[in-house]
C-alpha cells in the first residue's frame, strides 16, 4: 500500500493516534471529547483542550455513550482535528487506516465506520478489529526465550465498562466474553458524588475530579481494615491526603499537598479519606453501589470456566491487564490475591501488566500495521465501492456467527438473499419452521 498507515486507537476517554513509520516516536493522546469551558466561553475539539486556561466547569459532549458511539458529528470533529495540520498533516485519500472498535459492536454502527472511512475521508483501504483482537502482537504476554502463549485472558478496564475477553490462538473466544458495567466514568462520578456530598460541590467539575482521582486513589489491599483506620481517626491517619484545588487566577493546576507546602488563605484544599480506596473498590465490589454484577475476579473466573477444561490451566497462567483504570496502585496485586482464592488448586494464577496499560493496545496495533502480512486483511476503496459493507463483514473477525452462502437452505436464500448477512444469522431457526410445514402431513396434523 502507498501512503501512510495511520493508527487509531479510538478510546471512549482518550484516542490514542500515530502513524505506523514512527515506530520509535510516542503515539498523540487526544481527549476524544468536544469541550466547552464556560469561563473563557470557548469550544474546544479533541486536541484543543491542552490550550484551555479555564478548567472551571467545563461541559463535555462525548462522541461514545455507554460504550457504543453515537455522536457522528463530535466524533468527526475529533477525526479533522486529528488529521489535519495540527496534528498529522496527512491526506487521508493516499493514507490506510488502522481503526479499533467497542466490543460487540452493533451491525448499523459497524456500517457507519464504513461509511465514514471510505465515503467521508476516502481512506485508500482500512480494518477495523478490537482492543484485545491487537494485543497478541504485542509485547504484553512476551517473556525472554519464551513463545508467544496460544492462550490468554485479557482484562480491558477502561472508560465505559470492563471486559474479560479469552483469546485462543490469536482469536477471541466471543462466546465466553464478559462484562463488567464499571469503568473510568462511573469512578469519576462516583468521586464526585462522594465529594459533593460530604465536602465541596464539584458536581460540575469532572476534568478536576478525575484528575483528582487519577492522583490520589488506589485499590486497597485489606478494604476493612483501612476503613478501620480512616474511622478511628478521620484526620490524622496514614491514608489521609490532601488535594490543593486548581487556582485558575494564577493559572496553578491542582495538586497533593506535600509537607512543605504552605497553605495560603485562598487555597482550597480537598481532604481525601476513605474515598481514596473506597471509589476503586467498585471495581472488585459492583454490589457496593448496587449493581446486580460480581467483582472482576469472580467474573474472571467465570469466563475461565466456560472455556474447554483441559486448556483453563493455561488461561490462568496468562492473564494481562490493560486500560486506565489497571494503573491505580496496588490494582494488580488486589486482583492476584482474589485470583488464587477461586483458582483451582493445580492451576498458576500469573498477571500480566505493562508499563503503560493505556497505550498498549495502540503499540500491539503499530506492530500489527508494520507487518508484512497487514495487507492481507485490509478492505480497499475498490471492494467497498463494489461490494459496500459486506466487504468488511467477509474480511474482519466479528463477535456474530457467520454463515457461508452455500450451507443455506435454497429457499431461504432466495427469500431472503437482500438482508445483509448478520440479519440473516440472527434467525438461525427460520429454515427449520419452513421445512416443518411442508414435510408434515394430515395424519399428523390429526395427532
């Protein structure tokens, strides 16, 4: 292919882009969000917002909503501010793009990327996949002298849910996927709400609180017994911190307060308690703000247990964490010790996890993109043109069963030969009803 290939790692909370012959240079986070700050009464588009000055209650409009995206027109002013001169500079119709995708994404949506990609842009070809379907070619499970393991669980905590997604030999396991409905927005406004409530309002203030979050919280190792401490002794305790609010006449960012800072009458200072380790906790504990869910580990183990038994040992030995919220201290080792309580006894409980969790599905994504073989699952602009979406159901791998044309009975092909191909795999029971009908005779029908 001629051209750049343009990787785009398209998160719920954060884009994560860069381009495939730069493979030493870090990848461009973007907020994948359209904000407007009511204090300087701008709007800001994706990667504008690093020139905001004002992060005082600042409205959000988010492209992604529940995990699916929704907002065409947010999200195409992200992607031209992405591939414009501010940032990539590239012509995107002599370009090829590397897209993820939500899990289980919908057919109409999938339909969209397509249209965007090839009708809006006029992308010379692209291949839209998941988070976890890159992460094999990655370093994640990588270890010296070692091949790559066949088989693998990947725990994908990010902006809008949690997934436990099996992968065997490259490809995931769909039927034993899982999900948890916690991620990095329901923590934030978890954060919020508690704060609110008990000390300042910052109901509007998302970017603060979730910067707060990202500096101050942590997964407790032991939850009753640090909740013992914060209880006997609210203010002097070990966990307590304290958090220095943005001053946005200074332009001063927030901060936690070290010891030699001094406190001025017009700072406002944040105590954090037990809402350090308290809003991470959701994540192990759903039931804690009544979701009707099991923690991650139980959930884990649940979708170890539906994969074939002689292989689950191997599934427990290579378990890889990626996604924002896998970077709060002390994530993996909570999350190991609940593991070996639900392991069975033969099995190794072993956790993967990377330096940098947000940015490893885009660097198993570049090394995909660099590889020779790339090509051969790329969608060009020509098979689009010639066969629209259904190109990009025959090529890219997909949660929904596909059925080949010639296993079909004949009837129902001609009946139903316009549907696009995944409406058709959703009524696997229709040929059935169709023969009974005609094969049963009035003696039967007597019975």
């Amino acid at each position: 292919m001629d051209g750049s290939v343009i990787v785009l790692d398209n998160g719920a909370s954060t884009i994560k882009v860069g381009l495939a012959d730069r493979q030493l240079g870090e990848p461009r986070l973007i907020p994948n969000a359209v904000v407007r700050s009511k204090g300087d009464k701008t709007t800001y588009f994706g990667h504008e917002l690093e020139n905001c000055k004002d992060y005082s209650s600042l409205h959000y409009r988010l492209p992604f909503e529940k995990g699916y995206l929704v907002d065409w027109d947010a999200q195409k002013a992200v992607w031209d501010g992405i591939f414009s001169a501010e940032v990539l500079g590239i012509n995107t119709t002599e370009s090829t793009l590397l897209i993820t995708e939500p899990y289980f994404n919908l057919p109409n949506l999938q339909e969209i990327y397509d249209q965007f990609v090839f009708e809006e842009y006029e992308f010379q070809a692209y291949y839209r996949c998941t988070s976890a379907s890159v992460i094999p070619y990655g370093n994640l499970f990588a270890q010296p002298g070692l091949p790559t393991a066949e088989c693998m669980i990947l725990v994908d905590s990010g902006f809008s849910f949690t997934h436990v997604v099996p992968i065997m030999s490259g490809s995931i396991v769909w039927s034993s996927v899982k999900r948890l409905d916690v991620g990095g927005k329901l923590l934030t406004n978890q954060l919020k709400e508690l704060v609110s409530f008990r000390q300042w309002n910052m109901m509007d203030e998302t970017y603060i609180m979730n910067d707060v979050k990202e500096a101050c919280c942590y997964v407790s190792s032991n939850f009753k017994r640090d909740l013992e401490i914060c209880r006997l002794d609210p203010k002097g305790n070990s966990i307590v911190q304290e958090y220095i609010l943005p001053d946005l006449s200074t332009n001063r960012k927030g901060r936690i307060r070290r010891p030699h800072d001094i406190i001025t009458e017009t700072d406002q200072v944040l105590v954090m308690n037990n809402e350090r380790f308290s809003v991470p906790e959701v994540i192990f504990r759903p039931d804690d703000i009544g979701l009707d869910q099991s923690g991650l580990a139980a959930t884990i183990a649940l979708s170890i247990s539906s994969l074939p038994q002689d292989l689950q040992g191997m599934f427990w030995a290579n378990i890889g964490l990626i996604g924002g919220n896998t970077k709060f201290p002390g994530f993996r080792g909570r999350l190991i010790a609940e593991l070996q309580t639900l392991a069975p006894v033969d099995c190794e409980v072993t956790v993967y996890d990377c330096e940098d969790p947000i940015t490893e599905a885009y660097r198993a994504a570049l090394r995909f993109a660099n590889m020779p073989a790339f090509t051969n699952h790329l969608v060009t602009r020509a098979e689009y043109a010639e066969s629209g979406s259904n190109a990009s159901r025959r090529k890219f791998q997909d949660w929904k069963p596909h059925e080949s044309e010639k296993d079909r009975p004949k009837e129902v092909t001609k009946t139903r030969g316009k549907q696009r191909e995944d409406d058709r795999s959703q009524a696997p029971f229709k040929p059935t009803r169709t023969r009974s009908k005609t094969t049963v005779g009035p003696s039967a029908r007597r019975r």
